[in-house]
C-alpha cells in the first residue's frame, strides 16, 4: 500500500492542484490530510471542495478550528483573525460542515497502520509544534496510543524524527528524499506545507509512505505563486501572506 499524506494548504488552491497532480502520477491507494486546509489565503472554498473529493481521512489544523469555533484566537495576530472571518463569511454549508466534522485525531488502520494529527498528537487540540527532538520526546508520555509510523503537519517544516526507547529522539537526515522508518520505536514525521513552506523552499511539499518498504518519500512541486499572490491582492486580503510565499518562509 502507497498512500500521500499533505496538509497546511492554507487555501492556496494553484498549490493544491499542482500537488494533486503530481500525485496523479504517482498513483497512491489513498490521500490523507494533516490539516489547515483555509487560514491566510484566498480559495477556502475551492480548496475545501478540492479535499473532500481527494482524501480518504484527515483531522483538523488550528486554523480550521479557528473557522468552526472550536479554538480560542484571541491570541492571533490581527492580519490571521482577520482572515479567519472572512473565510467564516466565505464557505457554504457543505464547506464548512466538512471542516466542522473533522476530528482533532486520526487513527488509521485500513490503508496502513499510522496516526495523523495536525500538532503534537500528545494533546492534539492543543496544537503543540513538534519538529525538533524536544517536542518529540514529550510523546513518550502516550507512547501506548502511538504507532509505527505518525504524521504531523502545523510547523511547515519537513523533518523525520525516530524515538530511541529511552526518553529520547534522533532527526533522520532525510537529504535523500527517500527514507526507510523501519524502526522498532515510533517514527514522527513532519510534513511539510501544500500551500505555505517556511524551510525557505518555496514549493509546495507534501509526504508518501510506502506501507510494505517501510519508506517515506519527501515531495517537492513547483506552482505559479505569482497567481496566488494576484489573487490575495484582488481581494484585499493581507498582502504579507502572498509574498512570504515568493521566499518560503
Ligand atoms: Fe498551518
């Protein structure tokens, strides 16, 4: 079984499509979502529309709790509020019943045997950044609930993390792109961003994991940014949240 894991698309729908493309190609068994499908850019609707025919199972990102009422923002800086209600003033009812119904935690057992959650999945609806071995050497304290494999998206980073059995963690070097997780202890690995990288690589990332070979593959697409910035601009959204994009941060 070869399933594609993406997620922090942040409504950048040119993103999304180039992914989906590229996994077109590569043909998996099943799509998962790590979360963050809307927040800072411009196509919630089409990018939520876009997921609920593609993806087998996800869980929800803090910025999609922020639309469906079920996270405290107050702690958002205004530009990231202020993009949270208009998309709350842009989804239909399907689009945000999707949303709504997504839960903070996803266990997998049919196509593969792993967890998805969108933070730490140590208490999920917090939302805790894991993707240095700090953040995972908490996960010993629900090591029981782990699994082999456990995705996590939130950071916008791509890493892979192997805990150790002794309270402890290593980072894979995953410089290959091509990595086994064959490993007695649970691995963490990081994603990456659909719609918004911070690693200072401006296209879209996303994940597959090879159930049978114990190997996860690092993706990596072009898309057109410009688009995405064009249209953030036509709609007054914040300006910043386009143009990070040209950098990857
Ligand atoms: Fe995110």
């Amino acid at each position: 079984m070869k399933i594609a894991v993406l997620g922090d698309i942040h409504s950048n729908l040119p993103a999304l499509e180039a992914v989906l493309r590229e996994i077109k190609n590569i043909s998996p068994d099943a799509v998962f979502f790590t979360g963050d499908a809307v927040g800072y850019g411009p196509w919630p609707g089409e990018t939520l529309d876009l997921l609920r025919e593609t993806v087998h199972a996800g869980v929800l990102g803090n910025h999609d709790a922020a639309v469906v009422g079920k996270t405290d923002v107050s702690d958002y800086y205004d530009a990231v509020r202020y993009v949270i209600n208009w998309t709350i003033d842009s989804l239909s009812n399907e689009q945000y019943g999707f949303l709504d119904r997504l839960k903070y935690i996803h266990s997998e057992s049919e196509k593969g045997s792993f967890i998805l959650s969108h933070g730490s999945p140590r208490m999920p609806e917090r939302y805790d950044y894991v993707f240095s071995s700090k953040g995972v050497n908490r996960l010993y304290e629900v090591r029981q609930f782990l699994k082999g494999v456990n995705f996590v998206g939130h950071s916008h980073y791509m890493n892979l993390f192997v805990m150790t059995g002794d309270d402890k963690s290593i980072e894979l070097n995953i410089s290959s792109k091509d990595v086994s997780v064959d490993y007695p202890n649970p691995v963490i690995c990081v994603c990456g961003s659909v719609g918004q990288p911070r690693d200072g690589d401006n296209r879209a990332g996303f994940v597959t994991y090879d159930t049978e070979k114990k190997r996860v593959q690092f993706h990596r697409v072009e898309y057109d940014i410009e688009k995405t910035i064009k249209k953030i601009k036509s709609l007054k959204l914040p300006g910043s949240f386009g143009e990070r994009l040209r950098n990857g941060y």
